[in-house]
C-alpha cells in the first residue's frame, strides 16, 4: 500500500470530528476531497470540486480552441473534434455527479 496516495474521507463531513486512521502505525490524512477512479469527490458530497475541474480542465480550454478554428475546420470535423475530446469529459461519472445542485451544474 503506498501511504502516499492513501487517505481518509469522512462522509457527512463534520468538522468536529477528529477522527484519526493509521495503518501498521503510520498516521493516514485525513482530506476533505480526494480523487478517485476520475472523479473527484468531496465530504459533503456536493461534487462542485469535480465540476470546477472539469469546467477549469476541459471546457475552458477547449472553448478557445474551437474559437480559433471554427471557421478553418468543416463542422462535421468539429463535432467529431468535440466527440473526442470533450463530451467523454463530461459523461463519465455523470450518473453520479449529475445530482448535483442546479447552481454547480450551471456552468
């Protein structure tokens, strides 16, 4: 196990709590969000970390690129562009993510 890359998440977060892990002696952090599997999830299970990475990461970034290219490139080659690289982004994990607040999916 490398102690490293483990820590501890406590759902429903409540900061009153002072609970503390350790594994074989070794004392394991305790972080109010982690990632996992892809998705980034936090103790109130909010998932606003997540979609702010994906905002940040993905579509803001790609937003500009099609900016640039838009009236270079045929929109078929667009859209098969935006299948590629963007909408797997924003599918995987959505079952989870997607019962979110309509205030942190407004972007």
């Amino acid at each position: 196990m490398n102690f490293d890359k483990t820590n501890v998440i406590v759902f429903p977060s409540n900061k009153k709590d002072n609970i503390a892990v350790s594994l074989n002696g070794t004392p394991v952090i305790k972080v109010s969000n982690c990632r996992y599997l892809g998705l980034h999830i936090d103790d109130n299970l909010n998932w606003k970390y997540h979609i702010e990475h994906i905002y940040k990461k993905n579509l803001l970034r790609f937003v500009g690129i099609f900016y640039k290219i838009k009236n270079k490139l045929p929109s078929m080659i667009l859209k098969l562009i935006y299948f590629a690289f963007v909408y797997p982004h924003l599918l995987y994990g959505i079952e989870l993510y997607a019962n979110t607040s309509s205030s942190h999916l407004s972007k």
